[in-house]
C-alpha cells in the first residue's frame, strides 16, 4: 500500500532515470485507468518527459510542450520503470509509456480491483485538479504547525489519514507515527496541547524521513512488485511492542486494521473491536 515515502522514492528514482527522455507513445490497457480525453494520449508522442515528482501520494509527470501526467496508485498500483516492452499479456498493465530508447514506465495494478488512475492534463489545468486542489499541506518534509492543521474533534487516527487535512499519510504509516510518538490513535485532534503537537509534527517528519533514507539506501529500479516495508508495528497484532515488548494490540474495520501498543499508547487500555461493536448494535 503505497504512501508518502513509497511514492517518494520511486518518483526520485525514475526521475533520475528518464528526465529528458522522449516519449515514443502512450497506451491505456486498463479499461478504466484513463480518466480523461482531452487531451489524448497522442499528445504525449515525440514529447520529453521533463520531470518525475510527488504530490501526496501521487506522481506528477512534467511532460514539455506544457503537458502533465498524473498518477493515483490506490492501493495496489506500482509505477516501474523497465528497459524492454510489456507483453500484451501482462494483465496488470494500466498505463504505458513508452521510450525512443526502448525503455518503458509502466503502471502496474495487483490484486482483482482496478482503481489506480491516470490523468493527462493541460499544465496549466493541474493545480485545479479536484484530488490535488484537494490535497493538505505535505506531511514530509516540512509540514505545518500541528495545533492548527488538526484542531478538529475528530480521532489522530482518521486525521492523520485525511488527504484533505495533511497529504501522503495512510493506513500503514499512521500505525508507525503514532507509536513513535506514544500517543492514542483515538486521542482527538483537537485535545493535543501545543508540546503535543509539536512533539506529533516533530516524529511524523521523523519517521516518513527515516522510511525515505531507508528506501534510498537499498532500493533500485525497477521499484518490486512487492516491496517491503520498514514497519514495525502495522499488521504485528500479536507480536511484541518494538519499544517495551508487551503486545500489540489491533482494532479491526471492514477493511483494515489499526495496530498500536496499550503500554506505550493508550494507558494500558484496550480499544473496542469496531467489527465486533457493529455485529452487536
Ligand atoms: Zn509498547
């Protein structure tokens, strides 16, 4: 499930790769990954791609001739970068972009649900794209003050996660923030004291930056199908606390769940099982 630091450093590793190179054409096989018309893909031919940059968990492809490709992975999309052409009968093809050099930039989507995206725009049409006029500040590497950006009544755990508060943080990375940070996932936004926030803003660029380094240090193209990440608390239910060992605990949704430690976060306290809270409403 790629986020922040995922997109990042795949975005600076093409970006090093395929700045300056010349776009031979542009293919669409996913049915539903193109989601515009105008302009069309053929606006891409014999264009040089200029740039390869995030915004939240998006990419945003600087194409010349004031063209723009934007990119949603969702959650089992990779945009990876390979030296020959797909075969046709690579079904997890959504989007092409092929090279003079007979080098390819694929969007590749895992798993049954097609939900990654791509947009070709009009340069000048990007920042007024909804998902990215949308988006928060980034929580990487220099977000806001915290006591503003999240003085709502809502829990750090939903917060954190709004692309529309801060952008590039999810299901995965929230786990590992509030951990580092020793707060409750359910603490509100608007109950953290000054210190609090400025000690939640401090680790979040922490762990994202440290995830990024860790990412730079042993990753290269192509970007895996499956890549592994850094986590120390996401999806270890069960396991042992990283920082005092007692064990992990998890609060299930319909389609994720939310790990934390009761020693470290919660005061020892055990969070409802919303699934099973739901069954018994
Ligand atoms: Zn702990």
């Amino acid at each position: 499930m790629p986020e922040l630091p995922e997109v990042e450093i795949t975005a600076c590793l093409i970006d090093a790769a395929v700045a300056g190179g010349e776009i031979e054409s542009a293919l669409a096989p996913g049915i539903n990954a193109l989601k515009t018309f105008d302009p069309p893909l053929t606006a891409l031919t014999g264009r040089r791609l200029q740039h390869v940059g995030r915004r939240g968990k998006l990419f945003v492809i600087d194409v010349d001739g004031d063209l723009a490709i934007l990119i949603h992975l969702m959650s089992a999309g990779r945009l990876q970068l390979f030296d020959s052409r797909a075969s046709l009968r690579d079904r997890t093809s959504r989007f092409l972009l092929r090279l003079t050099d007979g080098r390819e930039l694929r969007l590749r989507e895992f798993g049954t649900r097609q939900r990654a995206w791509v947009k070709l725009l009009r340069a000048a049409d990007l920042d007024a794209e909804e998902t990215l006029a949308e988006l928060g500040p980034e929580a990487w590497p220099d977000p806001p003050d915290f006591g503003e950006l999240l003085d709502q009544p809502r829990p750090l755990y939903a917060l954190l996660r709004d692309q529309h508060v801060i952008a590039g943080i999810g299901r995965s990375w929230v786990d590992e923030i509030l951990h580092t940070a020793m707060v409750s996932p359910f603490k509100r936004g608007s109950d953290l004291d000054e210190d609090e926030a400025r000690r939640l803003r401090e680790t979040t660029i922490q762990v994202l930056g440290d995830a990024v380094a860790h990412y730079e240090a042993g990753l290269s193209l192509p970007i895996p199908d499956k890549l592994p990440m850094p986590l120390t608390v996401h999806r270890r239910n069960g396991e042992p606390c990283p920082r005092c060992g007692d064990q992990l605990e998890a609060v299930f949704y319909e389609d994720y769940v939310m790990c934390y430690c009761p020693t470290c976060q919660t005061d020892g306290k055990l969070l409802k099982d919303r699934r099973l809270s739901r069954l018994l409403k």
